[in-house]
C-alpha cells in the first residue's frame, strides 16, 4: 500500500515537473489591414487560459474582437496539438454580439530545424451564438520558426467570416499575417 502511494506521489510530482517551465506567453501578430495581442497562461498540466484582442478593417469598417479561450494540450510525440472553446465578442460596423467557438490547432515539426507547420481554426455555430452574430469561423496556415528559448517566430495566412443577423456574411480579414510570440 505504502509503495503504490509513492508511486501515485511521484508519478504525480513528475506530471507537474514535466508541464513546460513557461506559464506565460504574450503573442502579437499583424496583417496588412489588421493585429492583435493575445496573453496565454498555464492553468493545469495540459490546460491553457488565454484573452486576446484584434482589430481589423479589411473589410472597410472597423471590427473589433475581444476574445477569451480554455485549451486542451495532451503531451503528442508527433503532433503539438490543442483542442477547446474559444469565446469571442465582436465589436463591428456590421453587428454586435459574440459566440463560443470550437477548435483547436496542430503542429508538426519539419525536416528544418527548429521549424514546424500547421493551423488552426474555430467555429462558432448558431446555437452558440449571440447578438447579431448567427455564426462565425476562422482558420488559419502557419509556418512557426523557434528562434530562442520559449520565443518563436511565425508567419501564414488568416481568414476570418462571420454571419450577421442583419447584414449577411462579411470576411473580417483575410490574408498574411505574421507574429512573434515571447514565453516568460
């Protein structure tokens, strides 16, 4: 009995230990009409915390979203893999309201060092929704280079729809976007 204690104990001080040393990261990125900054904290082992804002006006008037998120990381030899919800408020010429979204992302390294490539994406369908927003979506390609320590540099393509009650589908931003993101 003594020893299947120790072991639960050890094997559960070694789960903690394993969980990355940062427990917080600050994100920025930016596209030609757009940027945002998104703050990511550890919660759990494997559960991250995250608000973020962007704004955008690709499509010719201000959107502003504010955005709050709970994400699930299972430790994946091959595959930086994360799933959850993502609650978001949009602020826009269109309309005003907000959702939660499903998703998540996935990330493989490459043959190059210290790179790996993937996506992510979230949907936000009508059931979930509030306000004007009927349903919304975005997704995302990204190329992510680790340029030092918990700090890595990346680069893709962002799209970004969203339904409004009143005034139909409207793309909130599409094109390149690039970003850095610092672990502390």
């Amino acid at each position: 009995m003594i020893k299947s204690l120790g072991f639960a104990l050890t094997s559960a001080g070694l789960l903690l230990a394993s969980q990355q040393a940062m427990a917080l990261s600050v994100s920025a990125n930016a596209g030609a009409d757009s940027h945002g900054i998104e703050a990511s904290q550890s919660i759990f082992p494997t559960f991250r915390a995250s608000a973020g804002y962007f704004t955008s006006d690709d499509s010719g008037h201000d959107a502003d979203t504010y955005s709050g998120s709970l994400m699930f990381s299972p430790y994946l030899p091959l595959v930086d893999l994360s799933v959850g919800a993502r609650y978001q408020y949009q602020d826009t010429h269109f309309g005003d309201g907000g959702g939660v979204g499903l998703g998540g992302s996935a990330y493989v390294d490459t043959p190059i060092p210290l790179t790996s490539v993937g996506g992510y994406g979230f949907y936000t369908p009508d059931g979930l929704s509030h306000g004007d927003i009927e349903k919304s979506y975005e997704y995302g390609a990204q190329a992510r280079v680790n340029v030092v320590s918990q700090t890595y540099l990346y680069g893709g393509y962002r799209y970004y729809r969203t339904d409004f009650d009143e005034s139909g589908e409207h793309t909130l931003d599409s094109g390149p976007v690039v970003g850095v993101s610092v672990g502390f």
